[in-house]
C-alpha cells in the first residue's frame, strides 16, 4: 500500500492545477521512500549480504542507471524524480552494506563533506549567485568552476563552525531538565 502512495506523490507532481500543492505532495513520496528504507535497515542488510558479487555488480548497475538516468527513463509520465529517487535509495543501500563504499566514505575527504554538507546546501546558492553577477563574462568557465568549488566549500566550513555546530549543541540543550530548586533556593525566587 505504501509503494502504491509513493507512486501516487509522484504522479500527483505532474498535475498542473495548484502546482505547489501538488509538488508538496510529491516530494512527500520521497520522504515515505527514506522511512521505508530506515524503517527495514535490518532486513534489507540481511537481503544485501545474502547476494553473490555478481547480483551486487548488478544491483549497482541498476542503481546508476536509474539515479543517472532517471529523468530521462519515461516518456508518457514525469516519474524521473521517483526513479532517481529510487537510484539514491539504491546508492544509500550500497552505503550502508557494502564494506567498500562504506570504508571509501568513512575517509577523511568525504567525512567532511559529509559533515559540512547542510552549510554546503545552505552556502552554495549565496557564492554562485555572488560569483555570477561579480564575475559574468570575465572570467573562462572553467577558472569560475575551479574558483566556485573551494570558495563554496570554504565558506560552508566557516558557516558550519560559526553557526551550524554552535546551533546544534544549543539545540541539543534544549528540553534537558534543570535540576530541582530545593525549597531554601526556591523562596528567594
């Protein structure tokens, strides 16, 4: 029932009446592809580990294809943003079982991409826009991608230790119980 709503978000994504709505409720499906994935980690392992090489060579074959080429699969329904959807649920099984993409992403460079990739998300936008009306048709295409990368990624860096990780140990304080006033301390309030 639930693959049945999924594929009902997506295809509600391609009404054109109340177009926001609509997309609301399609990216809704996304959300229920990632609980159903955190929902049956342990199953879905025990399925992963149980293939033989061959059938994992296969599964990632599948996996790119679909998150590659997703938006390009169909051509009678715009289902490309489920299919990618799907190819990155694949990619994220991958992550998860398989000892080498685990091991590769555990290293150094792609722990911290993956620890400053919300300030990345949040930053990016900002420093392509800058750069853009800055830098327009001064400078080749590629010296702007090869400035724009680091740029990005060095100030999502001091966004992330200036306000992303201060705001998240705040947030971790907040609802933590205060300890009990004794009746001595409580009067003087």
């Amino acid at each position: 029932h639930v693959f049945l709503a999924i594929i009902l978000c997506e295809l509600a994504g391609n009404i054109h009446h109340y177009a926001r709505l609509m997309q609301t409720i399609q990216f809704s499906g996304l959300f229920m592809i990632g609980i159903l994935l955190a929902k049956h980690l342990d199953s879905i392992h025990r399925w992963f580990i149980e293939r033989s090489a061959l059938q994992r060579a296969l599964l990632a074959l599948l996996t790119l294809t679909l998150y590659l080429g997703g938006s390009h699969a169909t051509s009678t329904a715009d289902m490309g943003t489920f299919i990618i959807a799907l190819g990155a649920a694949g990619l994220m099984i991958f992550a998860l079982n398989a000892t080498a993409v685990r091991n590769a992403l555990l290293h150094r460079v792609p722990s911290f991409l993956g620890k400053i990739s919300y300030s990345l998300y949040l930053v990016h936008g900002t420093v392509l826009f800058a750069m853009t009306a800055m830098l327009k048709n001064k400078i080749d295409p590629l010296l702007f991608f090869l400035v724009y990368i680091p740029l990005s990624i060095l100030l999502s860096w001091i966004f992330f230790k200036l306000v992303e990780a201060p705001l998240t140990t705040m947030s971790r304080n907040v609802g933590k119980k205060r300890p009990a006033l004794t009746p001595a301390a409580a009067s003087t309030d």
